[in-house]
C-alpha cells in the first residue's frame, strides 16, 4: 500500500467506528419508545430484607432473608435461608478427593417466600474469608447424599440440603454471591 492509501483506510476505520458507537448511545436523549435491550424489568423485593451495603451475617440455627434474583429472567423475589447446622468432615467421610484446605458441610434450609421464581445457585459462588487468609473460592461439586439447594424455586417451594466446602481452616465466614459485587448473605462458620 502507498502511505496515501493508509491514511484514507485510516480515515474510512475511524469513521466506521464514530458512526458504530453514535448509534449505540445510550444518552439521556434517546426517544423513550425506542426498543432497549432484552434484560428484564427487575420488580422491588418485598419482605424484611438486608439494608443496602453488608450482606446480613446468619449464625447457626438462625435464619436471613434476602432479594434474590431468576437466573433466566432477572426479576426479583424473597428468599429466606436458614443455616441449619455446619459440620468439619474428612475426605473418607464423604468420599471425596483430597482438599486444599478442609472440608465443612453446612446444612441450608433454602425457601422462597417471594411472589415469583427465584434462584439459589452456590457453586463458584461462595468464597471463604478469615483471619490474615486471602479470599477465596471454596464450594465444591461433592455431595453427601442430601438433596441439592443449587435449584431455581418457585413460590413457597423449600429445599433443605448439604453444600460441601473445601475451607482452609476453622472458622471464618463464608459468603454467598448471586450477583457481581456485594455478597446476599454471609455464613459464619464455626471454629470448633
């Protein structure tokens, strides 16, 4: 290419994308009955809910309610979960492979007490923190036997099940993320 040609394929390139990224402006100026994109209205949760900021902090035996979200719509509802019990095991107990860390099931009692379907799915979405430990991802795909909470529930439906974790140590909290940036609820787990 002679240099006249780069600089007017550059020109053309620069022009394409000015003209791409003015038709994908989402300025406050955009006509009202313009079509958005297909991420659903999310309605406002109803129900004792956490105050916006820290996740509520559920000990054993207690209970915490919080908004959750339907995986494939996007609208919200109420779940409640109740820690029911959280037990350090090995991995002859229940047949699994070697931990980092190791191994803690706790026993969620998980119901949606919401108007709509809801989703609870922990699996790579709690992480571990403690003490001068970095945070870490900690639930596993193992599985005692008991029905799995990693569901999507309609109105009034519960389900009460193991989730495994490969912890590095006693104690700590353990957070449940449904959604990018702040924690739903927070477990805080046992040091004995």
């Amino acid at each position: 290419m002679h240099p006249s040609r780069h600089a007017n394929a550059f020109v053309i390139a620069a022009l394409g994308i000015a003209t791409f990224a003015s038709g994908c402006s989402s300025s406050p100026e955009a006509p009202a009955d313009r079509a958005h994109s297909s991420v659903p209205k999310r309605e406002k949760a109803t129900g004792p809910l956490q105050k916006q900021g820290k996740a509520p902090a559920v000990t054993v035996g207690k209970t915490a309610s919080y908004s959750a979200a339907n995986g494939a719509t996007g609208e919200r509802t109420t779940f409640s979960v109740t820690f029911h019990a959280a037990k350090y095991v090995t991995a002859s107990e229940i047949s699994a492979g070697k931990p980092k860390g190791r191994y803690a099931v706790i026993t969620l009692e998980v119901t949606n007490t919401g108007n709509r379907d809801g989703s609870f799915h922990p699996y790579g979405f709690m992480n571990w923190e403690g003490g001068h430990t970095v945070t870490q991802e900690i639930a596993t795909l193992y599985s005692t036997g008991t029905q799995r909470v990693d569901s999507t529930y309609h109105p009034g439906e519960a389900i009460t099940g193991d989730i495994v974790l490969d912890v590095p140590h006693k104690g700590g909290k353990v957070s449940y993320y449904e959604e990018t940036g702040r924690a739903s609820l927070t477990f805080v787990m046992p040091s004995k």
